[in-house]
C-alpha cells in the first residue's frame, strides 16, 4: 500500500526530487552525496519547510491541506542531534510526552523501547552518566514511545558502534513490522541498508544531474 507520494517536488528553487512512492510498513534507506536534500527532503515530509514546487501526498491527501502540528504527530522527524533534558531516563520520557501532550508509557513499556534501542539501562538512571553513544540510545528509545505512523530518522546510528547499531536496526525492524509502522532512513553507514532495506531511493546533487 502506497503511503506517501510526491509530484514535482522542488525546494527553494534548487533542489530537484524524483517522483517518489513511499510503502506502507516498509524501512526505506535515502541515499546521495552531502547537498543532495535528503534531510530537507523528512523536512518537506512533515511540512517543517514547503517546497517552492510541487506537491506531496500522504494517504493520498495532499500534506498542504492538513494541520501541521497532526501531520507531524503522524510522520516523526528524528534529527540528527541528540538532546536530553536533567534528571532520570523515565523523566526525559515523561518530559518528552508533556511536550507533546502525550501519554507517557508505563515504565515497563519504557523498559521495552530501551530494550529495542539496545540501551541496557533502567528507567531510573540518571542520564548525565551517560556517555555520548548511550544518550543516543536512550533518545531513539525516547523516539520509539511516540507511536507515530512515520519514522523518519536522520542517522539515528550516528554515535553507535556497529554492533550495536545493527541490534537497534534488527530489534527496530521487527518492532516496526509487528505494528505496522513505516521507517524512512538516512545513514552513512553503508553497512546497514543492505541488511536492513525493503526500498532504497538514491537523490543527486545538482552537479550530478
């Protein structure tokens, strides 16, 4: 099932995209060369920038007529910079989803989301003994909680070592596929996409045209 589609799509006048079908269910890779718009290309996705052409649809329904604050609560945005407020795991949990306006899970769901991000810490460790890694983990463990129907991560793996990354991709993986949710990925770690794709679109930059 065809779950985000795009027309024409241009930014800013200078970035040119390929018609693009996004699947529902399915862990697509982006890929292309620094310049190519793949992190502006999520930000086009949940209408954080507009494109100065063309059209993006999501559910068939074109982005442009849907409240901004809904779609993105629908398609998450994970940057690619890690932040963590003061105090313990389960408060950075509950501090996330009251920004939100969310419910925060149960502290034995938390245990599950730390569990799939590969962070083998308890919800009542305190994060400033974290390491720079660790803080990763615990963030997209944090991402996880929000229940959306889009996962859109910007090189979520970007401070992991490779074997944990891949056991966050694996566990990721199977927890999205049980519960339906779409996956886009950026990563410069090539080692990933070939293991963990169902879809890959590569973009070029301007010169590459």
């Amino acid at each position: 099932m065809t779950l985000i589609t795009t027309k024409d799509l241009v930014f800013n006048n200078m970035i040119e995209y390929p018609d693009m079908t996004i699947e529902k269910g399915k862990m697509t890779f982006i890929q292309g060369a620094s310049g190519s718009g793949k992190s502006t290309l999520f930000r086009l996705f949940n209408a954080t920038i507009n494109p100065s052409q063309g059209t993006i649809y999501y559910n068939k329904v074109d982005i442009s007529t849907i409240n901004a604050l809904e779609l993105r609560r629908k398609i998450l945005l994970i940057n690619q910079q890690v932040y963590l407020f003061d105090g313990t795991i389960a408060d950075n949990f509950r501090q996330f989803h009251a920004y939100r306006s969310s419910t925060p899970p149960t502290e034995t769901a938390m245990k599950e989301f730390l569990h799939i991000a590969a962070a083998p810490f308890t919800p009542e460790q305190d994060v400033a003994r974290l390491s720079g890694g660790e803080k990763q983990r615990v963030f997209n463990a944090i991402m996880l909680s929000f229940n959306a129907e889009v996962y859109m991560w910007d090189e979520p793996s970007a401070a992991l070592d490779s074997p944990t990354a891949t056991t966050f991709f694996t566990r990721m993986k199977e927890y999205m596929a049980k519960h339906d949710k779409t996956t886009l990925v950026i990563s410069h770690d090539d080692t990933l996409y070939p293991k963990f794709s169902d879809a890959l679109i590569e973009l070029k930059s301007r010169h590459e045209v």
